[in-house]
C-alpha cells in the first residue's frame, strides 16, 4: 500500500523553507536577547517575504545570502531591500554574477543603513497620512 502526500506548491516552498528561516531566528534571537524584538509570528512573516525576494527579485540562489538579507530584514525594516538605493546594490543586473550579498552591501557605514531604514519609514508614514485623507 503507498501514502501519497498531496502538497500543494506553496506548501512545497513553505517546507523547503523552514531551515532557513529557524536559522534566521536563531540569529536574531541571539542578537537581540535583551533588545525588544519582533514576535514570533511577525518574524516568520517577515523572514518568509524576505526570503522570497532575495530569490526571485535579487536573484541570490545561495542560502547564506537568502539568510543574510531576511536578517537584516528583520533587524532593521521589513523590506529594507525595496529601498530604490537597495534596489540598485542588489540587482542581479547591476551587479557580477556570483556576488554575495556581503559585498553589495559592505560599502553601506552605520548612518547609510539608519538613512535607508528612516526614508523607509518615512515614506510609510507618508503613505498612511495620505490614506487617512483619502475619502472612502
């Protein structure tokens, strides 16, 4: 008799996933012990979004790059990457082939990563006082 497990491909992607993102929270957990930090659920949202796009937008097929970005993701804003300047450092285009992400973003000092992480918050800000405007 065989057992057939019916999964779906997003399914699929989330179990392909789940070491990934254990390993990125372990990270973050121990970077942040005594530092607020984001919950469980948050992180995992966070982490799985940032995953994606380090793949499928930036094109980092390694793991350690994919991990390196959804930490900072976390760390630092949900979607530190969609920053235009971001845009530009991890563009598969922009960049050589078999870059890691290390070095797209070793240049970035202290202050470049807290500008990136207030414009980032800025526009957010910005985008929700112009919905409160908006008439429903």
């Amino acid at each position: 008799m065989t057992f057939s497990l019916m999964v779906n491909p997003e399914d699929e992607i989330h179990i392909s996933q789940t070491g990934k993102i254990v390993r990125v929270l372990e990270h973050y957990r121990q970077a942040h012990i005594n530092k607020p930090r984001h919950d469980e659920a948050t992180a995992v949202t966070i982490i799985r979004r940032a995953l994606k796009r380090a793949q499928q937008l930036h094109g980092f097929d390694n793991d350690t790059d994919q991990q390196a970005l959804a930490l900072d993701c976390l760390r630092l804003h949900p979607e530190l990457d969609m920053h235009p300047r971001m845009k530009i450092l991890l563009s598969p285009r922009e960049r050589e082939p078999d870059t890691d992400y290390a070095i797209c973003t070793g240049a970035l000092s202290d202050r470049d990563w807290q500008q990136l992480c207030h414009d980032l918050n800025t526009e957010e800000t910005n985008a929700s006082a112009s919905d409160a405007r908006s008439p429903v």
